[in-house]
C-alpha cells in the first residue's frame, strides 16, 4: 500500500461521515499528516516486539508535546491509537475500528 492509498481511505471516510466528523466539536483537521511508516512497540514485556503502522494523525498539546496518533494498519484494515511511549519508541495502544471511532476514542 501506498501512502497516497491511505491518505484516500482517510479523505473517503471523511466525505461519507462529514456530518459526524464536523460535530467533534474541535479542530482536528489540522493534525492530519501525511501518512508514513513508522516502527511501534505493542508488548509491554517484550521491548523488541514492533509491528510497523501507518502514521496518519498526530495529536499536538500545548508546549508542543505530542499526545495521541492515530495510525492504520494495512494487514488488518483498521484504525488505532498510539503514544509517544518511553525512551525512543512510540507505542501502539489497539485498534479501535474506522478513522471516526478511533478520532472518538481520543
């Protein structure tokens, strides 16, 4: 999958959910980014265990830390969240469906 192939998934899911997205009540739009491959720890007991997702949003906080990305893995279609995690690798929390319901779960 390409990342303009992500990127279309995310703008699809926009323009048929329009509605609902528009009633978040807050700016999200603006932490889209453009989607690339990023390696995540997902096992709290295994530092070595990665699975390598698709970053597509990137929550900003104030003081410019960063707070929640939502990523997309291709092998299983879905949307999930993820930290920045400790040390040097972000770390995947588990999926939580389409775009909007992982936007929601923030």
């Amino acid at each position: 999958m390409k990342s303009e192939e992500v990127a279309e998934l995310i703008q699809s899911e926009i323009r048929t959910q329009k509605h609902e997205i528009d009633n978040l009540g807050w700016e999200w739009q603006t932490n889209l980014v453009p989607p690339r491959r990023v390696s995540f720890g997902y096992d709290p007991y295994d530092s070595n265990a990665a699975i390598e997702l698709w970053v597509v949003f990137v929550e900003i906080l104030e003081n410019c830390r960063t707070g929640y990305t939502i990523v997309y893995d291709e092998e299983v279609n879905k949307f999930g969240l993820a930290t920045s995690g400790h040390g040097n690798q972000p770390f995947f929390l588990g999926y939580y469906g389409s775009f909007l319901d992982t936007l929601k779960a923030m």
